[in-house]
C-alpha cells in the first residue's frame, strides 16, 4: 500500500473525473440555487458591537460583497453528500475484487451517521450485502433508515474501540471489506465530485469561474475531494469547523502545523465531531489546495441555520451551514472578500452537506 | 358595479392570461418540484386502525398511485402566492386610474398576514404609496417585513369592525384605493396565474394533462384562480380546508348549499381562518369549477408538513400543506383516485402556498 502522501499525489483533478463518470448514473444533479436575501444579508456590514471580543474590535467592519451559488447537496440522495463517496468506494471495490467475490463477503462500515444510509443505499442498489455497525443508543429512525435500504445492522457499544471489536468479529465470519467514511482515496474522490458539478452549473450562467468555495471540515472527505477537483484551477477553496468544545481540531491543526488526532465535542453540527483523517490532512494542509480553515461558533451557526430554513425555505442541518456562518460572521474572511473581490466581490459556492435533521431536532435547537 | 355572478361569468382563461402577461416580470417563476419519496408514502394503502371512527371503517383502504408535481409559492417573492395578486390588482388600478393619480392617492389594505407583505412589495416596486393597517398586536417580524417594502404601517385593533375603521379613517385623508386580499376579480386572475405555470411546467416533462390539481382554500383566491385557469382543460380542481373549530367553511358551504359568512378558528393552518368570499364562492361552487373541497385535521396537517420538511427538505408553512393532506388521509379522496386513476394514477399537481414560518412556530408545532 502506498503511503499517504503518495496517495495524495495520485489526488488528482482527473482521478475526480473518473469518478464521476462511475457513479454518475446512481447520483442526483442536485441543484446550485442562489437567494438575494441572504446574499444582501451577507453583504451588509457587521454591527462594531458585534466585533466587540474579536481581534477586530474597534476597527471599521469589512464591507464584502457575495454573490452565494448553494449547492444543495441536502437534496442528494439518502440527503447527504455522503451517497456520492459510498458509491464510489463500493464501484471501486466492485472492479477490484470482482462482483462474485463481494457478493460473497459483503462490505462493512461503523457509523451512526450519514455514511451509514450511504453505504446502505449503495450496496442494495448494486446488490452487495452490507453490514453496518451501529451503536444501540442509535436513535430508532436512523436504525430504521438504514434497514430500508436492506443493510444489515449490528449494534456496539459507543466508543470506537467497542465499535472496532465488533467490526473485526463480523470480519472474521464474512470477510467483508471495510468502506471508511472519509479517510480513503475513493471516498475522497467521489466527494469531490460535488465541486465538478458546482464549476459546471456556475458555468452555465457565467462566463467567469467562481472566486471560492467553502465547506464544512469534519472528517475532511468532502473538502479534500473539493480541493482536489480545483486544485489546478482560480477557484479557492477554503474549510469551515464549528469551534465548539475544540471541534475546530483543522484550524487548529493547521496553526499548530500538526493534525489533531483527537476531539471529543458535542457541537450541535454533528456530522463535524470527528477529527480529519490522515490522507484528507495531506491535502487540506496543503496551502496550495485549502487556503484556509475558519470556526464558527453554536450561536453562529444556529443564526445561518435560521436564515436558511426561514428565508431561503431550505431544510439544512446544522453542519451544512458552517460555510456560510463563515462568511457571514468570520471578520478575518470577510475582509479577505473586501480586499480581494473589490467592488466586484465574490462568487462564493457554498456547499449545503446535507439536510438530514427532524422537526423535533429543531424543535430542540431553537427552544 | 357588475354582480358577484356576473363578474364570475368574466372570470375565463384569457383573464388569467392576460393577468400572467402583465405581472410576468414581477414574479418568480417557482419550481414545479417532485420527490419519489413522498409519492411512494402517499401510494401506500392507510392502515385499516387508521380508518376507525371514519366512515371507511372496516372497509379495504384504498390503494390509489400518486405522483406529486409541487408547485413551490413558497419560494414565490415574499414567500407565497400572494404577490401574484397584489402586483395584478395594483398594475390594474394603475391601468384604471393612471400613475400620476395613484402616486397621489395611494393604496391601502387590512391584513396581518401575506398579502400586507405582498402589498406592500407590490407598491414599492411601483412607486406607490401603500397604507396597510396591521392589529396592534401583530408579530413584530411581520411589522418589520412590511416596513422593510417601504408601506406605512398603521395600527388597529383586532376585530375586522376595528380594522375597517381605522381603513376608513385613512381613506378620508388619502382617498387611497382599497386593495383586498381575496374577494375581487383581479386578485383572483392574479392567483390563477399559478396554474398556467405549472400546466407549462408539466407539459415539459410529459405529453398528458395533470389529472388533479388541489390548492389550500381560505378565502378563496388561489382556488378560484386555479379553477378558472383550468375551466377549459381536463385537469380536475379540488379545495383542502383545515376543519379544525369549523375552518372547513368551503366544505360546509358546498354540503348546505349556502356560503358559510362566518368563521371563528385559530387552526395551525393560519392562513387559512378566514371565510370564503362572495366572489370566490361563485367560482367554488360551481361543480363544473371545483370537482370538490376535503378538510384535514390539525394532525394530518402537522404529519403532512413534517414530511415535507423532512423528507423533501423543503421550509412549507402549515396551510400549504392541506392538499398533500388531503392525498395521504382523506380516504374518500384517495379512494376516487383508485377509481379513476386505476393502474396509471394520477399526476397530481400540490400547490405550496407559502412558507412564511420560523423556527420557533416549527418549534411550538412539535414541542
């Protein structure tokens, strides 16, 4: 096997390519839609009180000017980006071992999350059993979800060691192949599929590229992905975390110039409590590829929640919005919009990574 | 003055087109959306537990085939229908009165709800001064939204006795031309507009008519729009009504053959608490119009709006839901559609209304 960083010279805009061309048939076109609204919101200037703690406090507040191009990966299937890296993997898996040998063994995935209905989706559209270990503290519509998609499920206990044991144990009855949620090469490059879309669809109404794009950063699938399809394009790439409770572990990493191995947070943006892999660390530290990662906090990204559900009439899920809460509350990026984008501003694509919440979360968020 | 039935008789086709060509810039052109999901939930035979104390009881549910063709108002400019008919009736006052009279006099309306925001919207695009009377206890974001448009807002108290005073008072003054929100002839062409669009926007993906098409029924506009536009064509035209505390008025009009002129509920549907009005009921009742009005409970709207929310990831206020409503637990309606549609079903188009909610109303809804 090769090491990570020769993995990540093989990170190509082309290997992204590829990847969309395997899994395209089995993968909504979700849309790129825009909102005057927010982006005037976005556009108006911070209020001095609300620099007041900031390293900004007392200065004048920045006045960017965005023109945001969502991509609505919240309408994807099983609602979440999550169904284009599964996809891939499993294809990948598929060609290498043959379909009568997988069919056989079967794949196998530890998550509670996204990656799990993804997987599930994947492997019952393409007929691979699938074996999905899930903690039994699960919330029963998760479990349910992944059972209708014909997955098996297997509960563990919490920790990721119970988790691991449980793994290993169906492992050694099934040899079923383990598809990692985002700290794999074919992962990442499914993921990335998303900014091929996005640089299609702003193409179609503009003759200029997008000035940036910006996701969320948990386990850094999605944004290495996105790197690598622009890493040999204008269009700049930035990350955002929510710093709660250290949950910001890239932004953190990337000052200290060494990947945080470890988090343990409870930020409300639940699909970005992991720490980056190791293989989306090589590509995200590469000031090149990622030129930055910001954090928001709770409030910051309850505030963007709520512009998203109430104005633009999208339904998001807390870590979807982080992008966004960067551009709308982050004084050091907003300035870097005002210096750079000038009078003309920015063409921001923000990816909404998924959409998967109930009313009663929000019920929960907002009460 | 011509008589209500009279100016029924006028209501045609060609009045909603010539309503469409004249506010056509002014309004978005909102998606006629599909989700396989919510088609799959709603094709799905009802249990037979939930058909106790119906009259269906005992009886085999019904198994009839949907395919669902939403059409988004609530993505409309101020997030619904309304602005369709506020920029028709105020271009058509313009018409009348010329724009030098009208920049003088001004407009006025009463309402809390979409059509002051609508109004409002309306007159500022056009330069004209708008005067809308609000209950002093109005929310103070809907204050705001209106102010944010540019029209004065006055306050009143709650009765309508209250509201039509202080109207009245400002019309001494201003000699301001009152601008309903539902019983009048161009309000209603404006509505209709809706189904000319989503008839196109059908005809682009298939070579057959929608089968159905089912709007929510307050005062009446959009469903007399919608009825009008349609009353030429083999598309079907049902109502839904909330029945909570007798908001099904429509429904109860069209059984005792007489209009209901009173109505006293605080349904979670809240756009949906006023009476049908004189004009709209001349369109509604005509069986040759309107094939039919059903009314939901507060439940089915809430599981109806939580699917929507969910599943379709779409931000849709209570009222707009009744119809979708309708289809998942009005049994005598699903029934039809298994009688008529049988093997193919039906394509059924759903008008969002609106989707003018926030989060702490989603939140009070599911708490």
């Amino acid at each position: 096997m090769s090491t990570p960083t020769e993995q990540a010279q093989a990170l190509t805009p082309a290997a992204v390519q590829a990847a969309y061309e395997l899994i395209k048939p089995y993968i909504h076109l979700t849309p790129l839609l825009t909102c005057k609204t927010l982006d005037k919101i976005a556009s108006t200037p911070q209020t001095a009180k609300a620099l007041i703690g900031t390293p900004f406090e007392g200065q004048t507040p920045a006045t960017p000017k965005f023109r945001f191009h969502f991509k609505c990966e919240n309408l994807q299937r099983i609602g979440a980006f999550k169904a284009r890296g599964a996809h891939h993997a499993l294809l990948r898996v598929i060609e290498a071992q043959g379909e009568e040998e997988l069919k056989k063994r079967g794949v196998i995935t530890h998550s509670s999350g996204n990656h799990a209905q993804a997987l599930a989706l994947a492997a019952s559209t393409l007929n691979i059993p699938a074996y999905i270990v899930m903690p039994e503290i699960s919330t029963p519509s998760k479990i349910a979800g992944t059972r209708s998609h014909g997955a098996e499920v297997v509960f563990s206990g919490s920790t990721s060691v119970e988790r691991e044991a449980v793994v290993a144990e169906i492992q050694a009855k099934t040899n079923a192949i383990l598809i990692p949620p985002y700290d794999d090469f074919n992962i990442i490059c499914g993921q990335g599929t998303t900014a091929l879309e996005m640089e299609g669809q702003f193409a179609e109404k503009s003759s200029k590229s997008l000035d940036a794009v910006i996701t969320p950063v948990g386990g850094g699938g999605l944004n290495a992905g996105v790197a690598t399809y622009f890493s040999d394009k204008s269009t700049r790439v930035f990350g955002a975390e929510p710093s709660f409770q250290g949950a910001d572990d890239c932004r953190r990493g990337l000052l200290a110039q060494d990947r945080v191995e470890k988090v343990s947070t409870l930020t409300v943006a639940d699909g970005l409590r992991t720490p980056v892999g190791v293989l989306n660390w090589e590509v995200i530290s590469d000031k090149k590829k990622v030129e930055g990662v910001f954090a928001v906090t709770e409030e910051q990204i309850k505030a963007a929640m709520r512009l998203v559900l109430e104005r633009m009439k999208v339904v998001v899920e807390p870590s979807a919005v982080v992008g966004l809460a960067v551009c709308m509350f982050d004084e050091e990026f907003r300035k870097r919009v005002e210096e750079e984008g000038g009078e003309d501003g920015w063409d921001v694509g923000i990816v909404f990574s998924g959409g998967n919440t109930t009313v009663e979360a929000i019920s929960k968020l907002y009460s």
